[in-house]
C-alpha cells in the first residue's frame, strides 16, 4: 500500500514534466501509421507547453526548440482530421507571439515524411488542399481587414518549405488537381 502511494505521489510531482497527451492523429493512408500526437506539459493558470511527437522521434516543443516557453499557449484548439490523407491541424495564443499561430501537420504519401506548414492568421485554416506540386492552406473571410468577404491562401510549394507566397481570393479554389480536407471546426483541448 505505501508503494502505490508512493508511486501516484511520485507520478503527480512528475505527471506534468513528462507531458500529457491532448492529440493523436494517424496521418498515414492507412489510418494506423505515422501518428502525430500533441502534448502538454508544466500547466501555469491556463496555459501549458505544448510538445509535438511525430512517429517514434522524440517529443519537441510545438514552437522553437531553444525557448520552451515559445511553445507555451493558451486557448489551444486542435483537430484530426481528413479520409484518404489525413491533417493535424494545431492553433492557439502562444506566448512566442501576440497574435493566434499554428501549424498543420500532415505525411506524405510515397516518401512516408512529416510534412509540416505554420501559418499565423486570427482565423483557423478551413481547408487544405494537397496537389503534386503545391499545397494551398485556405482561410474563411474575415481574418484580416482585407480579407473580408474573401478568403486568404498561402501556397506552400512542395520542396520549399515554407509559406511560398499568399493570395486574396473571391472564391474558394477549385479542387481539380487537389485533394481537399476540411480542416474545420477546431476543438478547444482543455489543457
């Protein structure tokens, strides 16, 4: 009995420095493998560091790796979603920022690599669409001033990294040549 005590005692001093799972999202087309799981750990008020574990690499902080503290948020929604290929979409206030950031976690398909694309918006992504060449990342109106009535598209060009360049659009874009994933609604995580 003061083994097991001493064991959920030992746990709740160190629950929170190893990390708790918030997310998990199998990202390969066969919904088991390439997991992307989102954790938190060292929770202050309301916000906690959030870590990101892709496959069996090791779990790093969402934001930068030199400052934990970057990868600090607050209000932190996520969402998995998607049928043949899968996203992981993570978005919040975080402390390396002031203005809402995140970041949409996908694998690709014949090289099995993460693929990752950030974005800092007020609005979350409601779309992305994966293509041969490019991958457009769709935002509904309204984010921005200019942007009311139509939506914003950072075009990340495979190969490239990141963001490549952005658009302001009448409509959404057309999907031939894409495959389309509604990214939307994001789930708060309660962390």
């Amino acid at each position: 009995m003061k083994r097991l005590a001493f064991a959920l005692l030992a746990y709740g001093a160190l629950g929170p420095a190893i990390g708790k799972p918030m997310a998990s999202c199998a990202l390969g087309s066969d919904g088991r493998s390439q997991v992307a799981t989102l954790s938190s750990r060292r929770p202050i008020a309301d916000t906690a560091i959030y870590e990101l574990q892709l496959g069996k690499g090791p779990r790093r902080a969402l934001f930068g790796s030199h400052e934990p503290d970057d990868s600090r948020g607050l209000d932190v929604r996520v969402r998995c979603t998607g049928t043949h290929r899968r996203a992981l979409v993570v978005m919040g206030e975080f402390m390396s920022a002031g203005y809402p950031r995140g970041v949409v976690i996908t694998a690709a398909p014949h090289s099995r690599r993460f693929e990752r694309l950030d974005f800092a918006e007020r609005n979350a992504p409601g779309w992305l669409y994966l293509g041969k060449k490019d991958k457009l990342l769709v935002f509904p109106p309204g984010g921005r001033m200019e942007t009311e009535g139509r939506y914003l598209v950072y075009r990340f060009v495979n190969g490239k990294g990141q963001n490549s360049g952005e658009d302001i659009v009448d409509a959404l874009p057309a999907a031939r040549g894409y495959q389309r994933i509604r990214l939307g609604p994001l789930k708060k995580t309660g962390a």
